[in-house]
C-alpha cells in the first residue's frame, strides 16, 4: 500500500513538473500570458488556493456589438484543505489544465466579459473524509464565469467563477463538489 501511494505521488510531482515546464515553454512564444491567484471555498467545509498561468494566443473571432470571442489556455495547481473532524485527507493537491473560451469586451479601459471551459484535474487524495469521496483523482473541471480586464495596458483582471469537479461516472461515488471563486490576475 504505502509503495502505490509512494508511487502515485512520484507520478504527480513528475506530471505537475512536466505540465509547468510545458505550460512555460508554451507561454514564452505566446503573445501575452499572465500569473493567475484564486482562493474559493466548496460544499464540505473546504477552501482552495489556487495558482494559475494563462496564456493568451491572441485569438479572436465573431465580432458582435463591440463584443468578439477568444480562447485561452490555463494551467493551475491548486491546494484544498478541510477543518472537518472526520477528514482522512485534509489537504489535497489538485494538478490541471482547462481551455477557456471567453465573450469579451473588445475596447475600452474597463473590458468585461463573460467565460466557459471544460478541463481536466489529477487530485492527489480521492478520499477526503470518511463519508465523502471522490472515487478517482482523475476529474473533469468545468467552471462558468464573469469578470473584467482593466488598466491602460490591460495588465489586470479580476473575475468570479463557479467551479464543478467530477468523474462523469467513471466511477462510483460521484458526488463532485462546486467551488466559488474570486481570482485576480496580472497579464504581462
């Protein structure tokens, strides 16, 4: 036992590095990038920390009122914790990336806009208390959004997002769990 969980943590550190290095290498051709902070809290007592990279390849279509559409690509790693009295894992690492498609302001100091994405999460714990878990570490990430980019050079953002996680039945139980988040973001 203890060797699969020595081996499963191994996999992850090896995966998150490989998945930052990649992420860097893809955001220094990219256009612009930025460095992404969000703290949220989810059903079960648990809040979430959470580190992103967002690169911007600076696609956009379908312009509509002033409004047009674009796609980004995110990176996150994310920490859980519960104070919960039954928890067997109180904290969780959660490793992913999401592709975001967002309807935006095309023009102006204050940019809003609206976002979607579907991605994908490997948690390091399934099992979080003792009548809650989540069946595999692999789980699907997808979350809705609304936010705003400003500045004279549009150098900041800050947005909120609903967050669901599940297996999609992969595996039995599946509860998932939803997360609220704020997030501010740089863009250099």
């Amino acid at each position: 036992m203890q060797k699969n969980q020595a081996l499963w943590r191994s996999f992850l550190s090896h995966g998150a590095i490989a998945l930052s290095l990649g992420l860097v290498s893809a955001v220094a051709h990219a256009d612009r990038f930025g460095l992404q902070i969000a703290g949220g809290v989810a059903n079960h007592d648990f809040k979430k920390a959470d580190l992103g990279v967002v690169w911007d390849p600076d696609l956009t279509w379908w312009e509509i009122g002033g409004f047009h559409f674009t796609l980004l690509g995110e990176g996150h790693v994310a920490y859980w914790h519960t104070k919960e009295s039954n928890a067997v894992n109180p904290n969780i690492w959660e490793f992913g990336v999401t592709p975001v498609l967002r309807f935006v302001k095309s023009s102006g100091y204050i940019r809003p806009f609206f976002e979607a994405g579907v991605g994908v999460r490997l948690l390091s714990h399934t099992r979080i208390t003792e009548n809650f878990t989540v069946s595999t570490a692999f789980q699907f990430a997808d979350m809705v959004g609304v936010g705003a980019i400003f500045g004279e050079k549009q150098n900041y953002q800050a947005g909120f997002r609903f967050q669901h996680l599940s297996n999609a039945s992969i595996k039995e139980p599946n509860p998932g769990i939803n997360f609220s988040q704020l997030y501010l973001q740089y863009n250099f």
